[in-house]
C-alpha cells in the first residue's frame, strides 16, 4: 500500500482533518496516513482512531537522519507545517530529506490558503512562500499547492455553549481573525459584520471551504493519477453581502454592517507597525478582496472538477447546520 507522511498531522485542525479523511476514505488500507510529530504525545483526537489505521513516525526536524528515517518508503508527503520560511524552513529541510530518500513521488506544501497571487499580497505569505516553491520547482519532486481561500469554520466561532459541538464546528481555526471571538468578516454570534468594497464601491466575493470537506477531497485526489501545479478546493465562492444575507435568515436576526472602502483599509496598513502581523494579515486579505477577481480573491475548482465523486460544502448548508434553530 502507498503511504502519506502528513508533517504536523497531530494537529487539531489540518492535520486531524487530511489524517481521518484518509481513512475514512481507504477503510482497506490503500493508502495509509503516517504521521510525523515532534512529540510521541497523541492529542485525544488522534488517540481515539484505532492504532492500526494509521502510523506514528517521530522526527527531529533539524537532524537529516531522523528525517530520512521518517521519510522510508514514502510515496506522497502532505505538510501542513507552519514556520516563518526561508532556507532553514522545516518545510525545505523536509523537502531536503524528500530529495536524499530519493523514493518521493509527490510533495504538497504548506499552502492550504488563497493562491500564489494572492499569497503574494500578503506580507506573512510573501516573505516564506516563494522559498518553498523555489525549492519544490528545484527538487525534481512532482509538487503541488492547495489552495483552499479562507476556512469556512471561522463562521462557526461561538455558534454552540457546547466545547465539543463548537469544536466540530471550528475545526480546529485558530481564533486570529479581527472580530468578536476571532471571526474574520462576520461574527455571527453577536451579529456584526464586515464588508469590503471594490474600489468602485462594488461588494466583492469571498471564496471559504469547509476544513474538514478539505481532507474529503485531498483523500479522493490521492487516486489521481496527475495532479496539477495548483490543487485549487473550492467550497463556496459568494458575494458578502448575499452571506450576510444567509446568516441573518438563518440567524433570525438584523446584522449590524459595517462597510470598508478601499482607501480606508490602505490607510489602516500603513499606520500598523511590523509587530502588529496577525492584524497586518487580515487587512490586507481585505484589500485582496477588494479585487474580486478570480486568481486573486477566489480561485477556479480544479479539484472539485477532477474529483466529482465529493460533493463541496457549501456555506448555506454549513450555517444551517451550526447555527440553525435547531442547533439552539
């Protein structure tokens, strides 16, 4: 059987979410997920899968043989690590042992984002992306990015009083956005929400795909026998103002709208210092969405067209489920 080594595959959100789409969807072993941790300690989430779906591999990302080591007999290498770039990057020491090992089939960076054009408008994005894929272009490896826009779960931010409901809900975001609970654009739970405009005063389109339909589609692509440069998944791509509309109905309630003109936001960046990055990085994903344009704020569904066996997500459907009456 092909094994997939996922680097940082203990984590709650990509991580747990490529690991058991993979075995949910090869329940007879055909590909078998090995995931690579700094730590032998299992987060719960990984602990509960039976031991024998998967496999642990430790590594010590600055020694080139426990890298090699972990990298034995490897056919696909998923990496969902998140570092700051540039030569000594776990994703290019990675990459490095790939290329010794010599038995790589296929590499995939640590995208899972808004796309290289979009990548490059984004000052955290910019300064470490470009290396990797410098790197993967050298390294001879057949490679590809994901490219996903935003999580779709940061919808589900305060949607449940209940840790493990909300926590199905989130998928493991990180609570970095800019609004209430750490939402991005909408926070649903006390009904505020963000629109960026065009520069001619138009409301642009998002592009957001659920994390866990995330791992759906990557496990399905596994089988294919051609990957392109980018992998693009898309979930839904919808104008604000017409997922605001969604959320109130389902909400049953009047947003209080705030929108943003272009200008504005480019005044923003400019008064914020080098240290303020996190906040740096959502303005200027504004800004990206101020374009509307496809390539930069949203991007075309290649693998939703090369696996049509899995059915996308979509945000209606999401937030009905997390914030529906019923959910209450």
């Amino acid at each position: 059987m092909p094994l997939v080594a996922i680097a940082g595959g203990t984590s709650k959100g990509l991580g747990r979410s490529l690991t058991t789409a993979i075995i949910a969807a090869y329940p007879s072993g055909k590909w078998k997920p090995i995931v690579l941790s700094r730590t032998s300690k299992l987060p719960k989430w990984l602990s509960l899968l039976p031991p024998s779906s998967y496999e642990l591999r430790i590594v010590d990302y600055a020694s080139p043989a426990s890298l090699d080591a972990a990298l034995q007999d490897i056919h696909t290498i998923l990496s969902v690590i998140h570092d700051e770039g540039g030569q000594t990057s776990n994703q290019i020491l990675l990459l490095n042992s790939a290329i010794r090992v010599g038995t790589i089939k296929r590499f995939v960076p640590s995208e899972w984002s808004v796309g290289p054009v979009g990548s490059n408008q984004v000052t955290l994005f910019r300064l470490s992306k470009p290396l990797v894929w410098e790197a993967c272009e050298k390294s001879g490896i057949e490679w590809s990015r994901f490219n996903v826009g935003v999580f779709m779960n940061y919808l589900g931010i305060g949607s449940s009083k209940d840790t493990e409901r909300e926590e199905e809900a989130t998928a493991g975001v990180d609570r970095s956005g800019d609004i209430g609970n750490g939402s991005i654009l909408l926070d649903i739970s006390s009904g505020k929400a963000e629109i960026p405009l065009t520069e001619d005063g138009r409301v642009p389109r998002v592009m957001l795909t659920e994390m866990n339909n995330i791992g759906e589609f990557v496990a399905a692509a596994l089988d294919l026998e051609k990957w392109e440069r980018d992998m693009n998944i898309v979930g839904s791509i919808i104008r604000l103002d017409e997922l605001v509309r969604i959320a109130e109905e389902v909400r049953g309630k009047k947003f209080e709208v705030v929108k943003l003109e272009k200008k504005g936001l480019v005044e923003e960046h400019a008064a914020l210092g080098e240290e303020q990055f996190v906040k740096q990085l959502w303005v200027e994903y504004k800004l990206l969405l101020t374009a509307d344009k496809v390539g930069e704020s949203f991007l075309d569904p290649v693998v939703n067209e090369l696996c049509p066996g899995v059915k996308a997500v979509d945000v209606e459907s999401y937030l009905k489920k997390y914030w529906g009456k019923s959910t209450e």
